[in-house]
C-alpha cells in the first residue's frame, strides 16, 4: 500500500508516485481553495522534473473549482511569495521538496500576504483536506469558463504562464543594498545552484550586482549533482572549485532558494547558521536598529549580536510561519532561521537567498573585508546536528526522560524540549515536521561538548 505524505500545517511532501499522487496535490489544493477569499492563485515549482505533472493536476483542480490560475514556472520560493503580492493573488502554492532528495516531491501554501500560511490557517486547510479524504473520490474537474484561458501551445492542463517572473522581486532585493557599491568591486561570486530554481533570479541579480558570476548547476532541470540540502558534507565537491575561481565568495542555494550557505575566498564552508548571523550583523551595523526574531533552533550568535547593538532578540518555534509571526508581533526589522533561510520584511516575509546573497555582497563592500573576515568577527560557538530514529508514541515520554537527565539545565517546552546551560550551551531536541525522526541540535563553546551533549541525547532516547 502506498505510503501517506508528511503533511504539515504549512504543506506536504512525500515520494512521487507513491505517498504523493496527482489526486493527494489536487485534494490538498482544494483545500487551500476553500480557505481562500476569491481570486487567482499563483503556481510555482522548482526545477524537479515532476513539478509539470504537479502543476497540471493542482491547476486543472482549481480552475475546476472556478479559481484563475497563474503560472510562474520554474521560480524560487519566494519569488512566489513576491509574486503573489505583485498579482494581487489570493494566495500561492509552490511545488518544492525543498532539500529532500529527487524521488520527492511538496506543496508549500501561501497566503494573500506573500508569506507561508500561518499556523492557525494550516489547521483549517489540513481539516479541510482529511474531510475531503474520507468522502468518495470526485469526478476529474473541468476547467471552469471564468478560468484564465490556458497558452494554445502548452500542454493540456498547463495554466497560462508569466511572461516576467523575476522583475519585482529583484527590484526589492535591489533595494536593501547599495547597487553601485557592490558594483564597484566586480566580486567574483561562484553560485552552486546544483540544478534548482535559484539560477532563475540569481543570475540577473549577480548582473544587475556588477558580479563575475561563476555558476555551478544553472540548468534548472532537478538533475542534482550532489544531494541537495547544502550541508559541509554535501558541499564538499564544490569548496576547492570556489578556490580555483578565484571566486570572492561562494553561494550554495537549496532547490527551491529559500535557504542559503555560504563558502569564504579560502574554500572554507562558513555554513548556514552563518548566513543569518553575518545578515543580521550588517543590516544592524549599517541599515537600521530593531527587534530582530528566530527560531528555538537557531545559534546563539544572533542573539548575541543583537545584545551588542541593543535590541531584544525573540524566540519561536522552528518553522517558517512560526517565526514570521513573531516577527509581526514584535515589528521585527529582520529574522530568520539557522538553516540559512533569512527572511526580510522590506522584500517578502519568506525566506530568502536571494536577501542572503545582497547583503553578503553589500557587508563585504562596505567594510572593505573578505567573507573569511566577516565570518570571523561574529561570535563563535560550535553547533552539531544529529537524527535519531525512534517511534513517534515513544518521543513525549523520550523528552522527560532528558529532562530529568539534565536536571542542571533550564527546560523549555516551547517546542520540544530546550535545555540551556549558564555557560551559553544548550540542547534541543524535537520531532522533525517534515521526517519522521527526532531532532537533535547541540551548541557549546566546544565542538566537543555539543558532540557530547547530542550524544548524550541519542542515548536517552534510544534506551529501551
């Protein structure tokens, strides 16, 4: 029997063919169609080869359902996001695994704010979609008259396309750095798109940054070269060829763009809890002062960063949603999470490499330093992350159990469970929303004890 999808409140993924079909992408669209208040919803994907089938079966479904449908093709996420504003949408959907491997394929859901659906609404559309679930299966829909119609030259059930994807969006990037001081250094910057949907706006965004851009995976075909998620591990085919180039900077995007890495002038993997601490440094130092929020997951160095320059630095659960809204609560000038996913309010409250990519560039410009510099001025703490298999019945009581084994640290429930230490260390451990796995980050002043301390976890957990 075929597996079921990882649903979220936030989307869904699963393996194509198997626990995600055409009919689950259609049910789960039409429950975010009901959520909706009237009008177009935009259709994006990232370059895997079965984004096409996807899109068919979610557009035929909605203009089905009387829904106008736009079709961005191959766009970064949030270029949806940005695109769902700019068309004045009723909301977005963008079909991305994000950094899960090729047999895979997601829906992310936005709403008519740009931004992924909040946690409240996920909810709804989640009822909605195991509602629909349990009754028969509906007859295959049927384009509806008031639909948009579709291109002559597109295959049948492909929604009429845009003709310019990118413009908006790369003006509001413009708009947060300084153009012509970045153009002023002609920075060679090699780009690991690895085959994603990032190349589609870096590209003209490197252009338009006076950039010498050396592009590794421009093709945005899903034909990965190595496995997706820009991890050290992953990456390491693509540091020395940041050396070779002469590259001042290296950028490694995730399929879908939402998230970025970063490797300095030496080849050496600064990382993606890196990329939020270095965003966050420089638009404090040099654009404006405010709150600025994260999630529970996320180093310790931007809290300390934000101590330095005098703001209070909020906490969320880890997911994307999560932390955008406790950025409006907080009227956050800017936020994001550890996995390289920075998020600006200027441009769109979606995670953003591209944000990620302009502020590098603009910091590096303006300060007159290399990225290896930059890097290492920010606070220095050692992370590790680690997975651990367990049943998910066996997790609540997995987390007192830790509790009561660390009894000299602070405990948080926010979400799973956080253990924190006086000398800045500390523990989280949370069953993954996308896996069906348990999570363990550790951060210390020592490679060492945050090793122990997911170590330590692991044990735990795994005790009969």
């Amino acid at each position: 029997m075929p597996a079921d999808p990882i649903i979220s409140v936030s989307g869904l993924r699963g393996v194509v063919g198997d626990s995600l079909t055409e009919d689950v992408a259609a049910r789960y669209a039409l429950a975010l169609a009901a959520h909706l208040p009237p009008g177009a919803v935009v259709i994006g994907r990232d370059g895997r080869p079965s984004g096409p089938l996807f899109v068919r079966a979610i557009a035929a479904a909605l203009t089905g359902a009387g829904r106008p449908v736009i079709d961005a093709g191959v766009a970064a996420t949030p270029t949806v996001g940005v695109l769902v504003r700019e068309q004045r949408a009723a909301g977005g959907i963008q079909i991305s695994a994000s950094h899960n491997p090729p047999q895979y394929n997601g829906i992310k859901l936005f709403n008519a704010a740009g931004r992924v659906i909040p946690a409240v609404d996920g909810q709804q559309v989640l009822n909605r979609y195991h509602a629909a679930a349990e009754q028969q299966p509906p007859e295959a829909p049927t384009p509806h008259p008031a639909a948009t119609q579709r291109a002559a030259a597109a295959p049948p059930g492909t929604p009429p396309a845009l003709t310019d994807t990118t413009a908006a969006h790369l003006a509001l990037v413009e708009a947060i750095c300084d153009v012509d001081r970045i153009r002023s250094r002609k920075f060679h910057v090699l780009l690991d798109a690895n085959h994603g949907a990032g190349s589609v706006l870096a590209r003209p965004l490197l252009a338009r940054l006076g950039c010498q851009a050396t592009i590794l995976g421009g093709q945005p075909d899903g034909q990965f070269e190595h496995v997706p998620e820009p991890t050290e591990a992953n990456l390491a085919p693509v540091l020395d060829r940041v050396v070779k180039a002469q590259a001042a900077i290296g950028f490694a995007q995730d399929p879908d763009a939402d998230r970025l890495a970063i490797i300095d002038e030496r080849g050496r993997y600064i990382g993606e809890e890196k990329t939020l601490a270095l965003c966050v440094d420089h638009v404090l130092r040099h654009q404006r002062q405010g709150p600025v929020a994260i999630n529970c997951s996320t180093s310790r160095m931007t809290e300390v960063l934000a101590q330095r320059y005098g703001v209070p630095c909020f906490r969320a659960k880890v997911g994307e949603a999560n932390v955008v809204d406790l950025m409006l609560q907080t009227g956050a000038v800017f936020g994001g999470e550890g996995n390289g996913g920075v998020i600006d309010p200027r441009v769109v409250l979606v995670r953003d490499s591209f944000v990620g990519m302009a502020l590098a560039l603009d910091a590096m410009a303006a300060r007159g330093l290399p990225a290896s510099e930059l890097a290492n001025e920010l606070p220095q703490f050692a992370i590790h992350k680690t997975t651990i298999s367990t049943a998910p019945e066996r997790v609540a009581a997995a987390l007192d159990a830790l509790e009561r084994r660390f009894s000299d640290a602070t405990a948080d429930r926010l979400d799973g469970l956080r253990l924190d230490w006086p000398d800045g260390a500390w523990l989280l451990v949370r069953p993954s929303n996308t896996e069906l796995i348990v999570r363990a980050i550790a951060e210390a002043p020592t490679p060492e004890r945050a090793q122990r301390l997911c170590q330590s976890a692991a044990a735990v957990i795994s005790a009969p």
